[in-house]
C-alpha cells in the first residue's frame, strides 16, 4: 500500500474528508466492511466511490474482480454497476481490478447454512446471516465457484453503481446550483433540466471531496434499460478475433517459457532424474527442481516441452491404489455405519414402506476438468516484488502461496487475473501457481511462464470424484411410494481443502448434494445417506461437484421405480414434487417438448430428468433415436428457474453448453488409474461431446424463485440420467454406469 | 528460415521440426492460434495455409515450403470483422473463447471451399474442432448466418 493509502486509511477510520499531500479523496462509504483499495494509489482529480466505481477526468471503470472462465460475469458484473451508474458499456473500461478483501464473496457462505438452498424460511435466512457474518470476519473469501458470481454480485453492483451516481449528482448540483431533485443522469452525464449534459469524467475531481452519498434505493426491475436485456458480451468481439489476452498468451520483455514433469502418479515422490540429454537440446536456458518434479526453462515452449520429455526419470509409488479396480472394490466396501458421511434426509420410514422393491446399483467414473486452455502461470520474482499473470479463482490464496514461497510479503505479491480458457474447477487448484513461483523463484529478475503440456494437465488433473451409489425404491398402486438412496465417494471437500491447508470439520455435504435436497415433498418415505472415503486418487470440484453424480444416480433409480410403477415419467415427477418453482419447471419442460410420454415412434424414446443444484430447479428432456450405427441424441430441452435472468442469450448459451457437457461426458469419458496414473492422457482418450453428436437444444428460462441464482453449474447434473432415461424408453436398455459407451455404441 | 504471415514476411532462426502453431505464438507473439492439445485432437490452433484450414500444431515449419500463413488476425480485425467473425458476435458464440479462433478459422475454409453447406457437411467439416464450453449450437448457427451473409455479398 502506498503511503498516501495509509494515511489515507487512517483517516476513513475517523469518518472525515481527507485532504492529504495534496491528493482529493472521496470519504469512504460508511457501511462498507472493509476499505476501498481503489483509493491506494488514487491520483489527484480522481474519485472512487467504492471499490467498484473510478471516475477520473479522462474515463470511468469498473471493476468486475470475478474472475471470467467463460460464464459472462465480466459482462454481467459491468452491466449490473452501468444499469445504475446511468452509463453505456461502450462508455466504460472494465477491469478485473486487483485481488482484495473487498471483492469477498458474499454468496458463497449462504450453502453452509445446513439448509438445502429451496428453503427460504425465516429461520433458515437467519441462520445463514449469522454464518455469512462469522466467515465474513473469520476468513473473508474472494472466490469464484458455486455459481455464486451473479448472487453476489446483483445487489452490491447495483449498488455500488447507484451510490456512484448519486454522488456525481450531488457533486453537479454543487457546480450548477440547481436541486438534485431536478437532475437526471444518462449516459454517463448529470444532465440539468436545460439540457446541458455534464459528463462523469468532468465531475470526478469535485466528486472526490464529496462524501458519498450511501442509502440510495435500487431501481424497479421494470425501469432496467441493461439488465435483462439480450446483450453483447463485452469480451465477444476480442474473443471472436484472437485479440484476447488469455492468461496463456501474456508476454514480457525478457519472459522465458517453462514446462514441468511431475511424477504422474498423484502426490508420489521424486526419486531421481537424469538430465543431461535435456541440457543439451536447444533454447533450454536452465532445470531446476520443482515440488515433486522438474522444470525446464527454455526460450520457446515447445523447446521445453521437447526438453521435459527428455528427461528420465525415477517416479515414487502414488499414495492410492495402482489400479482402478481396487478403487471400485474399496468403495463397494464402505457401505456401513464407520464410514457414514450424514444421514441427510430422512423422511417416513423406507424400511416399513410397502410395494414392490426396485433396486439398482449406480457408478459415476473419475473425470478430467480437461479445459481447451492448458494451465500455465507467468510469474516475474523480484527481491521485494511478485507478479504473477494467470487466471484463478480464489485469487488472493494463490497470492498468499506464492507469498510463502518466495518470501515476499503478501502485500506485495500482485495477481493480475486474466481471462480465462475453461476452468470447470481446475482453476481452483494452486499446483500450476506453486509450480510457476517455485520456477521462477529461482530465476529472479525473469518473467518465466509455466504451460502445462495437455499430457501434463491429463496427468495432474485432480478429476471429479469417484461415486457409487445403491438404491432401493418401492411402488405400490402406480405409484412410487419410496426411495431408499445410499452414495459412496472420494470426498472432494476434504481432498481439495486439504491441499490448501485447511480442514473440513464434519460432513462432506457435496456427497448428497443434488439427492438430500431435491424438493420431492411429496415422496412420503424417503432416505438419503452417503459415505465417505479419503483413501482414493486426489479429486476436486468438477463443474456441478456432488450434483453431478448424485443426480444422476437419484433420478435413474427414480426413473426405474415411475417404469415399475407403469406411470408416466414426466407426470410422476410432477406429483411427487411438492415444491412449486420446480413443478412450474417440470411443466414447462414438458410443454417445450410437447411432452407425450418415452416413446416417441419405433426406436424413438424420450427421458426425462430433474436436477436440483446451487438453488437452481432444471429439468431436461432428451429424445434419441437407435440406429443401425448407434444411438443419435436428436433433440434436448432444458427448462431452469435462476430467480431473475440478467442475460436471457448469455443464459441460454450456459444451458446448451451446460448440456453438452453433461451428455459428453456421460456418453464416453472417465479417468481410470493404472500402475497409479491416468491412463487417458489427452483428448482422444477423454473426447467429450463433438459437434456431429451434439443434439438441437432448446430453452426456457423461467423467474419464479425467490432469489437470484447463478447457472454455470445447474444444467449439468440432470443431462445425463435424462440421457440414461431416454435410451431405456428407445431400447429397453437400462444403463447404471457412466460412460455410457461402455455397454451402448453412439453414433 | 522466412515464413510470411497475414502478408507479413518474417525471418525466423528456428530448429525446422518446430511447428508452425510455436513459431507464430513463441517466435512471433502472434497469439490468436492456440495450444489446446498438440496432436491434432482440438483444432484449437487452426490457421489457414495458402487458404486451407490446416492443424498449426501438426506442420513443422520447415515442411511449410513458402505457404502463406493466415491466422485468426489475418482473417478480420475487430474493426474490420470478417462475415464468418461477424456471424459469430451476432450469434453471442464463445464461452470462454479459447477454441473460437480455431472454429473461426475452419468454418472459414469450409465456406470458401463450399459456400452453401449442409447441417451434415457443417457437422463433418467442424467434428474436429473441440470446444469444451459446448458452444455447437451456436456455431452450426453462426455458420449458416455466415455462409448467407457470404453468398449475399
Ligand atoms: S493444438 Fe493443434 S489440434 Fe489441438
Ligand atoms: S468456448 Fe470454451 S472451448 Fe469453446
């Protein structure tokens, strides 16, 4: 922090305008938690009216800190400020800004409430204030994950964009006089009822020594001219010309290119290494040891790569079982009370319940997050500075870690978050950070930036968790009258907090999330209970975590039970739901798809599913054909309710994109370890869904909930079991283990 | 070694098994083609060579025998969009982007080579091309947009 900033800090704390060494400061907003970081280095003439508003004489910015994986919050978070601020988004620079405490992430803390995120109750809502305020204090995160990035930012951007106008207006009416009463403000001007337009830019200076003017009421959703429209993304035309700055492509005066081998086997040691072939070889500058590895530093990246592979190497044994059939074995065995992760739901007695028993064993494979960017980092160390260029999403840790490694204070260390080629989870991790600080720690005074070669990203994917779940339903007079679900897994919390040092206490609720909580209130017998394993690979959180493989277990047993019921898929799911936002979406699926039960003509057949995750009710239906050559999905409609839509095109892209990723991966992907390593090792082993088996999808956004939810996540969990469905209603093939292409050819 | 790049010529001192998708990022800072896989798997680094979409990643630069190199910068500037990059802003494709220069740069080719396809030529001309956002619904209707606005023109 700069001088200026401290004293500057210092005197927001006694509530007066600041005047100091000859800099204007706008005072702090009173209500604020934590400091404006804007103000830090804030020049003369310029006013910052909360850390996400910067007018100065030349431009307005604002700051978007969630960080942009291809979910649109960088639009999202400019266009919730712009609706208020009264400015076009052609108007406006946006800036992902830097890391800090300010741009905590509110949102987050609402599911570790212990309440599944449908109720809305009074107590409920009490019980997650008081948990947001002890995490507030305790340990103020900035993240992006769990969907949370337009839940959090919807109130407090709107905000933060009405605060600053207001100001500006105030600051106007002291330059001409006239009432604030009789001002408006549009495009990015205070305009005075003669006409005269006053732009932002031109009030900033006198803005500054305003106080804010705080208390200002959001506008009426039916007044938005922004938010709820059909945008242009504003990274869209960069994106569509190559011209965008990925993490990936930063380049520096001086930068060296890095590339790494780690011992494939997760965790295992480095025992030894030759390299003097890799020495030799040209543009290599320099190999160094990493953490469980090594690195080669050349002068191109593909010189690196071809140096790393030169290497030989002595691998350690990986800390889990070798092979992937003791990993099945190990979870088929922790079905009993010592490895009880919670007894989530218990509703009547499935036990007593009567009726015929379905039963159904269920699997869900490890999985690569596999995104098309490869990680890389770049990192320049210096003796008293850091900067590191990369994306991530819980930014200031990944400052904090490279903090600890080179010994430079954290506030000193600057991350400067980039945009982002896919994350799906795997920007989560810290590995690529750690492994780029460590390279160029000892290489101080150079930018050196790590790429992961995609065999490298493979290898050290830490995948979605391995699942198994059994199942036991009950029907009785054409009806499902009980659902007995049992879920064992890797925990995922406890793998991926534990590599950040921290420890969950009590259950991994990511391993009944999307089973305990799916709102079927009118299910009168019904048990969710699941099990937890730590012995297995290292996973973390997989687009959709726990919802993932717990829906698609839930809804195939379901999907059974309504079969040997003889009642209608669609309509049994209906009048098992008991939650009313989530019948509206179930009805509205099936109007889109002019529902009339699974068959759909000779070899035709339609399933239907419902998925519950991040607050957000989804329902899919997936019509397929079987044909000579394998199964086509033809046709895929998807129906959500996220509360209130920001941007109806963005969303519909989430949905669609969502969807294929759910059915690519259902149909032919799964990491499985052999020898303690991934045997799948690039795309073609780990395909995911291609354009010619990708089905038409249609969909419908629907706003009756209670809260505004984020939909990065949501329309993955129930793609696949309506997959599943469907093949049953075209084939009579009833498949309970992913991928699917293991016992069904695809087109 | 010389190479010329969106009508650029360039020298470059590089080991000639390098391939043309290092050349361009590494040597060059051209960085609108991109790594995703290496191997022919993604399309992700799809540049054009002599007008012909063709996997960056898979030519070693000294087998590029005086072809002209046309990267996603060649084809249009953001202020100067090409019909198939303009299709794609209309059409709200990318996610997170990083397989657009690829898509851009083969459905361009497909186009030239066949003005007016089919869903069944789109599908078999894009299939190699990745995107693991799943943007595909967008990009089949962003080519059909695309290939209108071209036969128009
Ligand atoms: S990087 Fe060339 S095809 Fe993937
Ligand atoms: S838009 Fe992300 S990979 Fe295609």
């Amino acid at each position: 922090m700069s001088r200026v900033g401290k004293i500057a800090r210092r005197t927001f704390l006694i509530g007066s305008a600041a005047i100091a060494g000859g800099v204007a400061f706008g005072v702090y907003a009173a209500r604020q938690p934590f400091d404006n970081p804007n103000l830090d280095d804030l020049p003369e003439g310029a006013a910052s009216f909360n850390p996400w508003v910067i007018v100065d004489s030349e431009k307005v910015t604002l700051i978007a800190p969630h960080a942009d994986k291809g979910q649109g919050i960088f639009s999202a978070q400019a266009a919730l400020i712009a609706e208020e601020l009264d400015i076009e988004l052609d108007q406006v620079e946006v800036s992902f800004g830097m890391p800090d405490k300010a741009y905590y992430n509110r949102a987050l803390t609402e599911a570790m409430a212990g309440f599944p995120l449908h109720d809305t109750s009074p107590t409920a809502e009490r019980v997650r204030g008081f948990v947001g305020g002890v995490v507030k204090l305790a340990m103020p995160m900035m993240t992006t994950g769990g969907s949370t990035g337009v839940p959090d930012s919807y109130d407090k951007l709107r905000q933060a964009g009405a605060t600053a106008r207001e100001t500006l207006k105030l600051a106007a009416s002291r330059q001409s006089g006239v009432p604030v009463a009789e001002l408006r403000t549009e495009a990015g001007a205070v305009i005075l009822p003669d006409g005269t337009a006053l732009p932002y830019t031109a009030l900033a200076g006198l803005a500054a020594t305003l106080p804010p003017v705080t208390d200002v009421p959001l506008r009426d959703p039916k007044e938005w001219r922004l938010v709820g429209k059909p945008m242009n993304r504003l990274d869209m035309v960069a994106k569509s010309t190559g011209t965008l700055t990925y993490g990936i492509d930063h380049r520096a005066e001086g930068m060296l290119h890095a590339a790494i081998k780690v011992n494939p086997r997760q965790g295992g040691a480095l025992k030894g290494y030759d390299a003097s072939a890799a020495q030799a070889m040209p543009g290599v500058k320099k190999i160094v040891e990493i953490t469980g590895g090594v690195a080669v530093v050349a002068d191109n990246t593909w010189r690196a790569f071809q140096a790393a592979e030169a290497i030989a190497f002595d691998w350690g044994e990986a800390p889990y079982p070798a092979e992937q059939a003791e990993h099945w074995a190990h979870l088929s065995g922790i079905f009993d009370d010592d490895h009880l992760n919670a007894e989530a739901r218990v509703e009547g007695d499935v036990e007593a319940a009567e009726g015929e028993e379905v039963r159904g064993e269920y699997r869900s494979p490890y999985l690569a997050h596999a995104p098309l960017e490869p990680l890389n980092a770049t990192v320049l160390v210096t003796d008293d500075r850091v900067d590191i260029w990369a994306g991530h999403q819980i930014q200031m840790f990944a400052e904090q870690v490279v903090s600890e490694i080179t010994g430079v204070d954290q506030e000193n260390v600057h991350l400067h978050n980039m945009f982002i080629g896919g994350s799906f989870g795997h920007r989560l991790e810290f590995d690529f950070i750690r492994q780029a600080a460590e390279i160029a720690n000892q290489m101080r005074g150079t930018p050196v930036q790590l790429t992961y070669s995609r065999e490298e990203d493979f290898a050290h994917d830490f995948p979605r968790h391995i699942t198994m779940g059994r199942g036991v339903a009950k029907v009785k007079g054409g009806r499902v009258t009980a659902l007995d679900v049992q879920i064992a897994g890797q925990s995922v919390m406890r793998s991926q907090m534990g590599r950040m040092g921290l420890s969950l206490p009590g259950p991994d609720t990511q391993l009944h999330e999307g089973a305990w909580d799916a709102p079927y209130f009118n299910l009168p017998n019904l048990r969710v209970r699941s099990y937890r394993t730590e012995a297995l690979a290292p996973v973390s959180s997989w687009r959709a975590v726990g919802a993932g493989p717990n829906v698609f277990i839930y809804e195939t047993l379901l999907d059974e039970a309504i079969h040997a019921a003889g009642a209608d898929p669609l309509e049994e799911r209906i009048r098992l739901m008991g939650h009313d936002v989530s019948v509206k979406v179930l009805e509205a699926v099936g109007e889109l798809a002019s529902w009339n039960g699974p068959s759909a003509g000779p070899g035709r057949g339609r399933g239907v599913a419902y998925g519950f995750s991040f607050g957000v009710p989804v329902a899919t239906i997936v019509e397929v054909a079987a044909t000579d050559a394998g199964i086509r999905i033809e046709k895929a409609w998807v129906v959500a309710d996220v509360g209130k839509v920001i941007d109806p095109v963005n969303l519909e892209n989430l949905a669609q994109g969502g969807t294929v990723f759910g059915l690519g991966h259902a149909i032919n992907c799964e990491i499985t370890y052999a020898d303690g390593m991934a045997e799948q090792t690039n795309y073609h082993a780990h395909e995911g869904m291609r354009m010619y088996q990708c089905p038409e999808i249609r969909f419908k956004a629907l706003e009756n909930g209670a809260k505004i939810r984020g939909f990065g996540e949501p329309p993955v969990p129930p793609s696949a079991p309506a997959l599943g469905n469907a093949i049953f209603a075209a084939t009579g093939q009833r498949i309970r283990e992913m991928p699917f292409n293991k016992f069904i050819d695809f087109l | 070694m010389r190479l010329t790049v969106n009508g650029t010529e360039h020298e470059v001192e590089v080991e000639p098994e390098m391939p043309l998708l290092w050349v361009l990022r590494d040597e060059l800072n051209i960085t609108g083609p991109k790594y995703g896989c290496g191997i022919a798997q993604c399309g992700a680094c799809t540049v054009h060579v002599d007008g012909v979409a063709v996997r960056s990643c898979q030519l070693a630069i000294g087998d590029l025998a005086g072809g002209e190199v046309t990267t996603i910068e060649g084809l249009g500037q953001p202020e100067s969009l090409h019909a198939v990059q303009q299709a794609w802003v209309e059409h709200q494709v990318a996610q997170c982007g990083y397989c657009q220069s690829g898509q851009i740069m083969q459905a361009a080719s497909l186009l030239d080579f066949n003005p007016a396809p089919t869903d069944a030529d789109i599908d078999a001309a894009m299939s190699g091309n990745l995107c693991r956002c799943g943007t595909y619904p967008r990009i089949r209707a962003a080519v059909k947009a695309a290939a209108q606005k071209l036969q128009g023109a």
